[in-house]
C-alpha cells in the first residue's frame, strides 16, 4: 500500500492540483507555540518503510496518509473543541458511538475496521473529498445529504478508534486517492516550503516542541502529564521535593531537552541537558531536588525553564512560575 500511495503522488504530479481546491484547518483552535492546538503528524512521503513528512522531518509514521490536529491535552476534550468543515461540500457518511478512550492491547480488539473512529465524511466539487476522525463520542452535528459550508462545526474533537492522543484526523483525496495538502504537487519530500500548497493560509510548520510544562512534589504519571493535570500553582514549605517536568512532541534522535529551576534569588538550583535518543510522538522528562532541610529552598517565586534543543539551536522553550508559600 505504501508503494501505491507513492505511485499515486507522482502520477498526480504531472498536473497541478494546488489552487484547484482550498482548505482551512478542521479545527476551531489557535494552531502554533504556545497555543490550545498544534499539529503532531503529517502525511508519510516515503515509499518505503521508514516515514517521513513533506518537510524531510520526522513528524508522520510508515503508511500515514492524513494530518493530525492534535490537543495538548486530555483535559481539553471535556471541554469541547470544535472540528469544522475544512472546505464547503456535502456530507456522504457519518459514524458516530465508539467510546473516547487510549488505544491499548486490551481494547484493539473493539476498533477493528473502525480505526477512524467516530467520524464524517464530506465530498466537494470535482472529485475531491476530506475525512474526519477521531470524533468525540455524542458530538457529531450534521447527517448524511447535509450540506455544509467551510467552517460549519461537524463535531468536536476526541479520542475514538486507534489513537493515543486527542486530535482530529484529516484525510484529504483526489478522486479517491490520497493527497498531501502541503504538498500536493511534490513526488517527494523537501527542505524547503512548496511554492504552492492546499491551505487558504499555510499553516506554520514546526518540526517538535513544548506541549507542555509544569511543577509538582513528585516525578508525575505520565497519564496526569496527559491528562493535562500533573502541574501545581503553589508549594509549601513542607512538601518533599521540588519536581520540574517537560511535555514534549516530535523528537528526533540527538536532540536534548534542558530543564532548569531557579530560585527567588536567581540562582540556579538545578539544571539539566537530558539527551532524547529516538523519534517518538511525544515525551516527558524530569528533574527534581529533594526539600527537607535543604538551605536552597525558602519562600518565594520559582521559575522553570524548559527547551527542546536541536543542532545545538533552540527550536521551542517555555517558561512557567510557581510560588513556594511560607
């Protein structure tokens, strides 16, 4: 399959398919640093069994053929975040009923060929269509035969089918063959940004970063780092350690993240380069000093710096406060 969806990329490459068809991120949502949603993969441009995205990065995985507008985190699916139409067209076919939950060897059984989840179909003019997945179980909005216009909220974003964070899956095709919406015209992957792509306005690109940051007592469970509760406003005195955690998506092998707390007098009272030695989707790492009886540690504001290194050059860095009461 993977070498027919390369196939497919250089056949359809010979006429171009940019400004034929335009789109805006199916996502009600600020998309970028330091914002509610951010894109965690992109379609895979290689062949082969390796992955890569359109930028020659390491943002997608063997065979993916969508883009993932993703939450940064768990918490935010209860809230509500709205999947819109990303162009206007009519709706071809809904699925909706599977529960929001991560995708575990236990459960894998249950989304056999509903890998998709709870999610719509829409089909557009001159054989082009979208897909959306991953819906939140109860939210779709709009039936089959309805007609939709671009930013018409079809559901909201959730955790169905076979996914391990909350994001809205979009699958864009061309008379039923997969395309690339950053870059629809390209056989291969490149550096540089396509001249032309599927976007009203491109989207920025950034190759990993921040999801998140925070303080707590302890080296937190992951689940909570997800969850989008393992962080703490204010310390006592009497807690037993001050912890300091990174949240992190897109890695790439040699890259470093540094973590680093400083105390009310600007010194630093830890800091470390923790090297990342593989790809992954997301992260978190931790450091952390023990409190009792230390002499470093007194009333007052904490600061915590978190930056994810690349090629000896900072690619995103966050910085978060936390005061120690008497």
């Amino acid at each position: 399959m993977r070498r027919a969806v390369a196939l497919i990329f250089c056949s359809l490459a010979s006429t171009s398919l940019a400004g034929e068809f335009h789109l805006q991120p199916p996502i009600d949502c600020p998309l970028g640093e330091d914002q509610r949603c951010f894109i965690q993969q992109y379609v895979d441009r290689d062949s082969g069994p390796g992955a890569t995205d359109y930028r020659c990065e390491t943002l997608s995985y063997d065979g993916h053929k969508g883009t993932d507008f993703a939450l940064r985190s768990l918490d935010e699916v209860a809230k509500g975040v709205p999947v819109i139409a990303a162009a206007p067209g009519r709706v071809r076919a809904t699925r909706d009923g599977l529960p929001d939950q991560l995708l575990t060897a236990q459960n894998e059984h249950q989304i056999e060929g509903k890998e998709c989840g709870n999610g719509v179909v829409i089909t557009h003019e001159n054989g082009w269509e979208t897909q959306y997945c991953h819906l939140r179980r109860g939210s779709i909005t709009v039936r089959n035969g309805q007609t939709v216009d671009a930013g018409t909220q079809i559901g909201l974003v959730g955790l169905s089918g076979r996914t391990q964070f909350p994001h809205v899956h979009l699958s864009v095709r061309k008379d039923g063959q997969p395309i690339d919406p950053f870059a629809p015209d390209a056989t291969s992957c490149s550096i540089t940004r396509p001249a032309e792509d599927l976007w009203i306005k491109t989207p920025d690109y950034q190759p990993g970063g921040i999801i998140s940051a925070g303080f707590s007592t302890q080296i937190p469970d992951y689940d909570a780092v997800k969850q989008g509760r393992a962080g703490i406003d204010e310390l006592r005195l009497d807690s037993p350690a001050l912890v300091l955690w990174g949240h992190v998506f897109g890695s790439r092998p040699g890259d470093t993240l540094r973590l680093s707390i400083t105390g009310p007098d600007g010194a630093t009272v830890i800091e470390k380069d923790l090297a990342l030695e593989k790809a992954q989707a997301q992260l978190f790492r931790a450091i952390g000093r023990k409190t009792g009886g230390a002499s470093w540690f007194g009333p007052g504001q904490y600061r915590g710096d978190v930056a994810l290194i690349r090629d000896g050059t900072v690619i995103s860095d966050t910085t978060i406060q936390l005061q120690v009461a008497r």
